[in-house]
C-alpha cells in the first residue's frame, strides 16, 4: 500500500485504489476499493512514488509500469516505462529510487536482477516524458541489494576475495573514477586489503598508473610516491551505442543501403577521455608547457571526429571509455555518408 492522490493498493492480481471525497478521512463507512489495472505487481519489490505516478514491477517480473491519474480520462491509467528496455530486467529482486534534488539531475531508480547480478538503471524526467534506461555491472561481483537514504545510494554487492566470497556495503560516489575504491591524500606505499588477488586501476595525483596485482595482505607495489591524492579500485568500462539509422529522403528511407559515419560532434562536459567506434578522441595538444608532467585537462565543449572508416546497413555509433578518467557525454550529432545523399 502506499499513500499517493488516492491509497493505492498492490497486489498479485492487480493494482487498486481507495478514493476519498475531497479531504474526508476514510472510515469504514465510506471505505470501498476501485480498480485501476489487471497487471498485478511482484511480490517483494516495494512500489515507488515518483511524482504523480506509482512505478511498480509487474508479477512476471518482465516489465517496469506506471500507474497514473488522468486528467482527461478520470480515471488511473497503466504505462509501460520498460517498453524499449525489457531486456534489462532479469528477474528483479529489489527497487529503489532516489529523487533528483538539483536542476542539473534527473530521478534514478535503480532495479537489482537475481539472475546475474546487474542493476537496471533508470534515469527519469517524467515532466518531459525522458525515461534514459542502462545497465550497470560491477566488476567481478553481484549486486545484491540497493537502497537510498535521502541522496546517498547504498548497494550490497557479493565478491569472490582471494578465494573467498565477502558481502561488502558499498557507496556510489560520483567522485571516484574506479570500482570498490579506496582513496586518500599523499602515501609513499599502498595498502587495498579488501582487494586481495585482483587487477586494479591506479591513479596517483590524477595521473593513470599501469594495472597493479592486489598482492597477499593487500600490498600493491606504485611507481611513485603521490604528493596530493591517490585512488586504487577495480576497473571501470563504459559503453553507450546509438540506435540504428533510418534516413528518409525525397526517394525513400535507406533501410537496405550501406551507410557510413563521416563525422561525429560530440558535446561533453569535463570529460578527459572517449572513443569513438573504436577512435580515441585527443584530448591533450602539445602546446601545453609541461605536457608530460601533468595529468589531461577536463574538456568542455563541442568534440570533432572525421574519417571514421567502415560501412554497414545499420551506422550505429559506440562511445566506450575503458581509463579511469573523467568522462561525461551530454549530447551527439553526426553525419552519415549514403547512396543517393548525404
């Protein structure tokens, strides 16, 4: 049950709802329940409240739904906001959602799968109908369970330690570049005990270090001493790839043609590192005075990619970022070579 515009009622067999009479309590002479769907919820995952709407997983676990009041109708109404991303549920265990508390963030509500450890990540804007679905996969492990306390996210999440399996209660931290981090300021030597046995990413005042091996008792050998910060956790690889091209010109779509990226605008804010169908990006010039000796600069803009080579029916584009750097893209446009037009 929760507490919406009406008190809502979720079961198996279908979603209910209680209506009141402007701001009349509900007595047990005025009680009486109304049908807002036959979907049914499962059981186990508690229903959210976002907005208007009460998102909830239905009873086969295959779908993400909301049921909402319409103005126009007068009546509850079920969407479906897993319509392009079914796929990521994979028997969902656990739901929570945390609420956007600035302009410059949207809802997240984030769905953990029993079949393979992975969460569903949903990041919402519901005024402007935005529903952006990924896939997030810890390195080496399973996510367990998910909760939200305010604004801080909390996930229990299982590894294999050295031959051993530990439950680790873990944070999200958008300050961190690497997975199941430890960070600190200045040290001359590295201890990450709760990494025995694993292949870590190493950053050292900013700067990218080669892959360490967590050796027995949780040493890692570093190259240098870092003199302001450092940061040693599991490696991190980001993925996002563009729908398939439909082009429509005067003499039809070109569905069945070969079609190829000429060129890739991609707007990014203080990112560091990208690639582009497998192109890395540049992102330090050589008309910067100590190139070398410092880490690479946060870019802000508008990023140019010509000469991608390759043809295929489909002119998909993939993003991947495997370094532990800062990465952030806010927008993409591009142009696309066809026969009989551009």
């Amino acid at each position: 049950m929760i507490s919406g515009r009406d008190l809502q009622v979720f079961t198996t067999g279908g979603e209910f709802y209680v209506p009141q009479q402007g701001l009349e309590p509900i007595t047990p002479a005025s009680f009486f329940v109304n049908s807002a769907g036959r979907n049914g919820s499962k059981p186990g995952i508690r229903v959210q409240l976002l907005d208007a709407g009460t998102l909830f997983i239905q009873r086969q676990g295959k779908a993400l739904s909301e049921v909402s009041f319409s103005d126009t109708q007068l009546t509850y109404i079920t969407s479906k906001i897993s319509l392009l991303s079914g796929h990521l549920l994979k028997a969902p265990k656990r739901m929570a959602l945390r609420k956007a508390v600035d302009t410059d963030e949207n809802d997240l509500l984030l769905i953990v799968n029993a079949t393979d450890g992975t969460i569903a990540a949903y990041s919402l804007l519901r005024v402007e109908n935005v529903i952006a679905p990924s896939e997030f996969i810890t390195t080496g492990g399973e996510f367990q369970e998910i909760g939200v306390d305010i604004t801080t996210i909390y996930a229990v999440v299982k590894r294999t330690i050295d031959g051993v399996v530990q439950y680790y209660v873990e944070r999200f931290d958008n300050t961190l570049l690497t997975d199941c981090a430890q960070s600190g300021g200045a040290v001359s030597s590295l201890t990450v005990s709760h990494l025995v046995g694993k292949t870590i990413n190493l950053l050292l005042d900013g700067l990218v270090q080669a892959d360490e091996i967590v050796g027995s008792g949780g040493t890692v050998t570093i190259p240098r001493a870092s003199t302001a910060s450092y940061e040693a956790g599991l490696p991190i690889s980001v993925e996002a790839r563009t729908m398939p091209v439909d082009i429509k010109l005067q003499t039809g779509t070109r569905v069945g043609f070969k079609k190829r990226i000429v060129e890739v605008n991609a707007l990014v804010l203080e990112t560091q590192h990208m690639k582009v169908n497998g192109v890395e990006v540049p992102f330090r010039t050589f008309d910067t005075a100590g190139i070398l000796d410092t880490d690479i600069p946060e870019f802000t803009g508008t990023k140019v990619l010509h000469g991608i080579l390759g043809y295929s029916n489909e002119a998909k584009i993939t993003i991947t970022q495997t370094y532990p750097l800062k990465f952030t893209l806010l927008g993409m446009e591009y142009k696309i070579a066809v026969h009989q037009g551009t």
